[in-house]
C-alpha cells in the first residue's frame, strides 16, 4: 500500500464531520431572546388587513394582537415593537397625533402592558405615520424638515410613550440631538426606567418600500424622499459619528438600519463602541427572501435562519425581523 504524501497536521474538516462537532463549535448562535418582533397595529376591533408586498404580515387591531403577544411570550420573544397605522383624517402638517396621550399607541401599550407585563414593548418615535406629508419632522415653507422644532415634538412622543408604560422608546427620525433632548425630559419626568434603543445609523434606502405601504405613508411621501436627515448608504465612518452621539446623548442601545446591506457597519459599530447593538431586517429585505422562497428559488426556512445568523456573527446582540416569530417556532422545535 502506497503510503500517504505528507499532509499538513490541520485538517478543519475534522471539525466539521458531524453534527455533535458542529454545535459543539459554533461561534454564533441565535436564540428566540435574540430577536424582536415589529408589529402594525389598527383602531377598532376585529380588523385585519394584510400587508401586500410582505407575506404573512398583517394591521392588526388590538383584540387580534393579544394572541400574537401571548405566542411572543410562549416563545421566548422578548420584545414587540409597535407600528402604528392611523387613520388618514387624523394625519397633520405637524402630526399632532403623534402625542395625544389618548391615542392609539399609549392605549395598546397599557392594554398589552396590563394583560402581558413580562412582554417588552418597544415604540416608534418618529412623525411619519402621523404627517400627512409623510416625513419624519416638521417642514419650513420650502419644504425642509425643520431639526429643532422637530425634536420639540419628539420630545413630547416620546413622554406620551413613557407614560402609557413603554419599556423602550426608539427614535427613529434621525434629526440631530434628539436622543439628548428625550433623555432629559425622561429624567426629569421620572421615567428613569425607560430606555432608549436610538435608531443611530438609519440609511436613506430603497428597502424601507414596503414598511411604508403597511402604516400607510407611501402615498403621503409621494416622490419625496428622506435623504436630508437620513444617512447617504455611501458611508461609514459617519456611523461612527452618529452612533458617538447618541451613545454620549444618553442612548441605551444603538441600531443599525438596515440590516442584511449594511452588516459592515454592524461590525465596525460593535467593534468601536461594545454597545448593546441591534440591527433592523428591513420590510424589503423579508419582502425579497418571501418572493424568491414563494418561487420555490430558495428554501424559506434555511435562508431565513441563515440571514438571521448573518447578524449575530457580524456582532448584533439582538435583531428586529419579521421573522420573529416563525424564526422562534423553528427554534423551539
């Protein structure tokens, strides 16, 4: 018998022989604590509506979300976050609505706080389902979205969110300074408590589509877009910038968004800062994994969950998806 040619002492193959080696040596894992569930919530009872361009996803009303919180909590899903979509006839030039203590928001905070109290909830803070322009601030005569006088009004969200009994309010807006003007009225408001994920680097980017049609802002956006305030999806380093910011302004957590396109920034934010960092699966980036597993061209179940791991290993501690709750039912079986 021909002896074997001398072969080099490492073989990593050896690690990947069997599946028992294979988990025994994984360097990322995802767990259901690992995700949050975003959610779009309608007034009244009984309504749901599905959402056209995101398969499985559905406006639900209040009554028809209690069962979609309770199989978060099941599951170990430790976070819901809410959307909300509000009827047309309330959307203003200011969006005012936005902080009417009385509305939609703050009543299904309390109502899922009251029935699901270990169940984190999380809320927007940000103008756009509110604006009947559709855009994130308050707009100047030209048309420009006004900073200050936009982070006046956060501010005053965000209070409306603590109040109702939010555990994490999550600016999403991007103006500049708004993560320090919030957690100073939650300090001096007394909502010590509440935490603040800011959505620190938010992309101008085209995945955000059909985000927009669910809660109804598309329409209202029209031909505009949001590249003044939101970041040019050329950039990294200005991440950094705005993710030293918002940590320095009093910011709990940081965010990354999108995710699957922007997993570079991820690693850069974790590696600089060693933050709780999250990054949001865009509406875009489920609605394109729905469509290509709906035409038989990839299996929905392992690239889901590959997509999913994608952001552990680039150093997310935790992922908005849409996903949530079907990652967590293949998990747990």
């Amino acid at each position: 018998m021909t002896p074997f040619a001398p072969f080099p002492h490492g073989r990593p193959r050896r690690l990947r022989r069997d599946e028992f080696t294979r988990n025994l040596v994984r360097e990322s894992t995802l767990t259901p604590h690992d995700l949050i569930y975003p959610v779009f919530v309608l007034d009244g009872t009984q309504r749901r509506e599905q959402v056209a361009s995101m398969p499985g996803v559905e406006r639900l009303s209040l009554d028809l979300l209690l069962p979609v919180a309770e199989e978060c909590v099941s599951h170990g899903i430790p976070v819901m976050a809410l959307f909300p979509v509000i009827d047309p006839a309330l959307k203003t030039p200011d969006g005012r609505e936005a902080w009417n203590d009385k509305g939609l928001v703050p009543r299904v905070v309390r109502a899922l706080k009251e029935r699901f109290p270990s169940l984190g909830l999380m809320t927007d803070v940000a103008l756009d389902p509110f604006t009947s322009h559709g855009q994130d601030g308050l707009l100047d005569e030209t048309g420009y979205i006004l900073n200050d006088e936009t982070v006046e009004v956060l501010v005053r969200q965000a209070l409306a969110q603590a109040a109702a009994g939010v555990d994490i309010v999550a600016p999403s807006d991007m103006m500049d300074g708004r993560i320090g003007a919030i957690r100073q009225a939650l300090e001096s408001d007394r909502h010590v408590h509440t935490r603040i994920m800011a959505y620190s680097a938010k992309y101008a980017s085209a995945f955000y589509g059909p985000f927009r049609e669910a809660v109804g802002s598309a329409s209202n956006l029209g031909k505009s877009n949001k590249k003044v305030y939101q970041m040019d999806p050329a950039n990294t380093d200005e991440a950094l910038r705005e993710v030293a910011l918002d940590i320095a302004e009093g910011a709990d957590m940081v965010m990354v968004k999108p995710g699957m396109p922007y997993l570079d920034v991820v690693r850069r934010v974790k590696d600089e800062f060693r933050m709780p960092t999250f990054a949001y699966q865009v509406s875009g980036e489920y609605a394109m994994l729905k469509a290509a597993a709906q035409n038989g061209w990839l299996d929905h179940d392992l690239a889901m969950m590959e997509a999913l791991m994608a952001f552990k290993r680039a150093g997310a501690d935790g992922v908005l998806t849409y996903f949530a709750l079907a990652a967590a039912r293949l998990l747990k079986s």
